[in-house]
C-alpha cells in the first residue's frame, strides 16, 4: 500500500527488509506494528555456530509526527540461540539505540533543535511529545563542547546574567571575529577568571593571536597585553562614541533644567535635540510647527538649537568632529588627527566632556588600533559579540532564564558556532546541579514500558544479553 511505503521510508527501511508492517490509531496516536525479515547466513556472534529462532520480544520507540499526528514504532524482535554454545542474541537494531525510548529519527531532530535559539527546553519537548527534563537530559549528553581553538582576531565582552559566579553580575564571552561564531563563554568576567583560562591555553596558539577587540572594561586590557604578545588590541568604537554622546546629552540636559518651562528654549532642547545627535535631511519641505506657528523645517530648528548658549555650539562642534574622525579617518592617519582632537577636547575645557578627554588619553593606542582593516574592509569593533550577546540574551529570554551554567554554555556555543557538532551517545548523563534530597513519597500510577511519555530513558531490555 502507498501509506506503508510511505511509513517505511520515514522509518528509512526498503520493502525488501520488511516481513510485516500495519498501523493502527490508538488514544490519537498512530502505532506502527512492524516485524523485520530474518537475514540470511545469521551465525552466533560469540562462536560462530549455527543459530535457530528462540522467541519474539516486542520493543516500542517513540517516533516522529506522521502527517501531524504523533506516532510510535511497535516493534516485534527476534531472539536467536546458539546451537553450539547456547548463547542468545537479539537481530539489529535499525530503529533507535538500545536501551533508549526514541528513535534515531527522534535524536537527530532534537539535538537539530537544540541549535536553534528560537527553542526553548519545553518548545523542543513538546514538539517530541516528551518531557522537559529529558531533552535537558539530551542535551548534557550529546552538546559535549570542548574548548575551541583561538582564533587570531579575538572579541571580548560581557553580558549580565544571574548565572555569574564568584560574586560576579556578568558572564564573559569571547568570540571570533573572524569566522563571526561564538568560542567561549566564562561563569565571570574578572581579571582572575580570565587569567584561569588563558592560562591552560598553549603559549605557542596564544602567540597566533593578533588583534583582540573589547569595550572600555580594564581588565580586558590588561589580560590581553598579558597573554597575547603578538597582538593589538582595539578599544569598539561604539563604546567611545557612546561616552561621547553621554557627555553631550548631560550638558544639553543641565542648560533645558535651567530654561524657564515651556520656554522656546526649553520646547526645543526637549523635543528637538535629536537633530543635534542624530543624521538628518535639514532641508526638508518645511510643515506647520504649532509651538512657534509657522511653517518649519529642520533646518529652521537645527539653527535655533545651536542659538541657545555658546557652551552647546561648542560641544556639538566638537562631538561631530570627532564623528567625522571615527567615520573617515585611516589608521596611518589617525594618531595625528586623535592628538589635535585631545588638544581641542583640553582647551574648550567643558566639564561634560573631562571624562572623554581622560578616555581619549587613557585609551589612545587601543582607539588607533580600531582604525587597522586587517580584513573585508572592517575597523577593529566588538559588533559581532555584540550581535552574539543579544542572540544569546534571546535565548535567555524564551527559556525565561537558565539555572545551570554549564548546560547554558554548551547550547550557547553549539548555536552559535558552525564548527560544533552533536554526537548521538549510546549512553546518558545529566549536569544537573545537586539540590536538596527527596523525601520517600508513593506512586499513584506505574510507568507503563510502552507508554511514550515516559520520560525514563535509561530502562533495561530484558532481551538482551546472555541467557
């Protein structure tokens, strides 16, 4: 029949392999009844004697969805005996590994889901039709993530979590921005936690590293001229720029506090500072303003703001020259043109901008380093761990948080890095955390051997080995 044929390749069985195949609909769920043919030439494994049929035993695996309705495989085996030694041994198994509930299929497309991030624990275990703590089991088993090999441009970060260990907020995570994938996440981002683990890398990869990206964290700095000799290391320019917009914001925010309310003025500081913070068309068709009743365009406001007081000219100047630096400057350029900047910077003397005068003179060679394009035409910046923290800050999200430190790195780096592979494990563990033991308590109802749902993955089978 078509629907068997169709049953069989699902099973990834040929007509020739099967004796016997029915499917029958029970509780809503599709049970496959299914009995394989004997091979020719079967000898006893132990001796190599002659062998005879001994009796059945049936095995049920959980398997996918057929056609949207869940469906098991009841499986009925043949046992065999050795003529010679007496010794019993049951026919392959091509449906799932021994001892397991769930077929092949089913560990292929869980540990396939287990990559996307979109999919939490539970997503996964209902679309199995299995428990959570079994696909959390699944994955303690087959994510085994070793550490990766350095890459020779690194990127170093952090991302806040209630998983830090040692009194820490934030987990670190190093990244390759060279092949854009996720190597590493660490329980903390200290200097002592980071030293830890560069200190277990080989010094001859270490040496491979050349450039190594990082926001204004100083004990990023400091671990990374520690450990990689050979490399330069970059200050993201986001995180310079973001100091320099937080100075500028704090000035045009203490001259709005001294405006009279409602004053012009304060009505323009208070809804029109983005056309001093952000790129704009100024010379747009001019529209009907009903503070100031007239028509106006950008232009017309941008020219207001800058009125105001001297102090804001001053700073806006200043903060757009330094965009205009961070935009279009080379690196072989950028060490005189970051020099006059720091001049400029110390001689208008503002005090929203001290704190980015001292950045600029602290951080100086690691914000020249940004401006080397080693390659693909990109500036030194921490984008991609950027990127891969909010990936990961979404994987957080949908799981509503992770408890286990080591099951969450192992998922994050199997994500997000194309050079990590599952592997399917004929035997299971678990990196659940030790918690306080269970009190004796009475089962209302047995777990059935061919219920589906059950979660006890780790069940003996009773046919197999000696007699």
């Amino acid at each position: 029949m078509a629907t068997d044929d169709f049953i069989m390749r699902t099973l990834n069985l040929t007509p020739d392999q099967v004796l016997f195949i029915s499917t029958v609909i029970v509780n809503q769920i599709m049970i496959i009844h299914i009995q394989l043919k004997s091979l020719p030439g079967i000898t006893c494994p132990f001796c190599g004697g002659p062998v005879k049929i001994k009796d059945y035993s049936h095995h049920s695996y959980n398997h996918l969805d057929i056609a949207g309705t869940p469906s098991r495989i009841d499986w009925k085996r043949r046992r065999y005996v050795c003529k010679d030694c007496g010794r019993s041994f049951s026919e392959g198994n091509p449906f799932g590994p021994e001892r397991f509930r769930q077929s092949y299929a089913v560990l292929k497309s869980v540990a396939v889901d287990l990559r996307n991030i979109h999919y939490s624990f539970w997503d996964i275990a209902q679309k199995h039709h299995i428990s959570t703590a079994l696909v959390q089991m699944y994955a303690d088993s087959f994510l085994r993530v070793p550490r990766q090999p350095l890459s020779d441009n690194l990127g170093i970060d952090e991302i806040h979590s209630k998983m830090a260990k040692y009194g820490g907020s934030y987990l670190c995570t190093i990244t390759d921005n060279r092949h854009r994938s996720l190597l590493e996440v660490l329980p903390n981002r200290s200097k002592r936690t980071l030293s830890r683990y560069f200190e277990q890398i080989p010094l001859s990869e270490r040496n491979k590293v050349r450039y190594v990206t990082i926001d204004l964290w100083e004990p990023y700095k400091d671990v990374a001229h520690k450990y990689f000799k050979n490399c330069r290391v970059a200050a993201d320019p986001f995180h310079v720029v973001k100091n320099l917009y937080d100075g500028f914001s704090r000035l045009r925010v203490d001259i709005m506090n001294q405006c009279a309310y409602e004053s012009p003025e304060y009505y323009l500081l208070k809804h029109w500072h983005s056309l001093l913070e952000d790129d704009r068309d100024l010379d747009n068709e001019p529209k009907y303003n009903g503070y100031f009743r007239q028509k106006m365009n950008y232009r017309n406001l941008y020219d207001m703001l800058l009125d105001i007081n001297s102090d804001l000219t001053r700073a806006y100047q200043l903060k757009e020259k330094y965009r205009r630096f961070n935009k279009t400057c080379s690196f072989e350029e950028a060490p005189e043109q970051l020099d006059e900047l720091i001049k400029e910077f110390e001689e208008a003397d503002l005090y929203c901008y001290r704190n980015f005068t001292e950045l600029m003179k602290n951080w100086r060679t690691e914000i020249i380093n940004s401006f080397e394009r080693p390659y693909d035409d990109r500036k030194q910046s921490n984008a991609l761990t950027e990127g891969l923290n909010q990936k990961l800050r979404q994987l957080l999200s949908i799981a509503n948080g992770f408890a286990n430190f080591e099951r969450f790195r192992a998922r994050a780096i199997y994500c997000l890095n194309d050079h990590v592979f599952y592997s399917l494990t004929h035997t299971l563990t678990s990196s659940k955390r030790e918690g306080k033991k269970r009190g004796p308590y009475k089962k209302d109802k047995p777990i059935l051997k061919d219920d589906p749902d059950n979660s006890v993955d780790t069940m003996t089978d009773d046919t197999d080995g000696d007699d």
